[in-house]
C-alpha cells in the first residue's frame, strides 16, 4: 500500500526543525530528503531512516526493518509524534550522510 499525501505531509510537518525537508516521489513510495541529503524513506504510511552510528547512539533499541524486499535495514520509526526526538535524530543522522554527488550535464 502506498503512502498517502496526508501522512508524507505530517511527516514533513514534523521534521521541519531539522532543516529544509523535502520529499520526492520514487517507485510509488517516497525518498525524504534534510538540506539535499535523502536520509529516509516512506514505504507503506511508516518512515525508515538511513542507520547510523548516531543513530544507535540515540536509540540503540531501536527496531531496524527493511522499507521493501531486498532492502536494506533501515531505522523503522514507529513513534512519529515526538518532534523533538525526530528533530534531533535526523541532525546526527544527516551529519554522518555524505553530500550527494553532483549531477553530470550533458556536453553540447
């Protein structure tokens, strides 16, 4: 089931102190995306965020789950309303991502 607009904009509602958050659609699902950086994903109305050493550091009882089959494990964040939380793991986690490499252009 793919994510509805109502949820992947209550998600963006609430990770808006991290940084400029934006979303993109990918595959019928979303790519979620801190000052450029995709960080996490939203698969079937739950967030999965990119593991991290950070992130473990944070919440090192947090459940990992693959977002689809043949992913990755990724942070399945259950627990959406804690702005404050939300804010401060997706911070230590962008730290840690790498910058996404610039897009190639076409030679004329």
């Amino acid at each position: 089931m793919a994510c509805t607009p109502e949820f992947v904009q209550y998600v963006a509602d609430q990770l808006a102190g991290a940084g400029e958050i934006t979303y993109r659609k990918m595959f019928g699902e979303y790519g979620m995306y801190c000052d450029g950086k995709i960080f996490a994903l939203l698969c079937g109305d739950e967030l999965f965020i990119k593991v991290t050493e950070a992130g473990k550091c944070l919440a090192p009882d947090l459940e990992t789950a693959s977002p689809y089959e043949g992913a990755k494990p990724y942070f399945r964040m259950e627990e959406l309303d804690d702005r404050e939380f939300l804010t401060e793991f997706v911070v230590a986690t962008c730290r840690e991502l790498p910058l996404p490499k610039p897009r190639k252009t076409k030679k004329k």
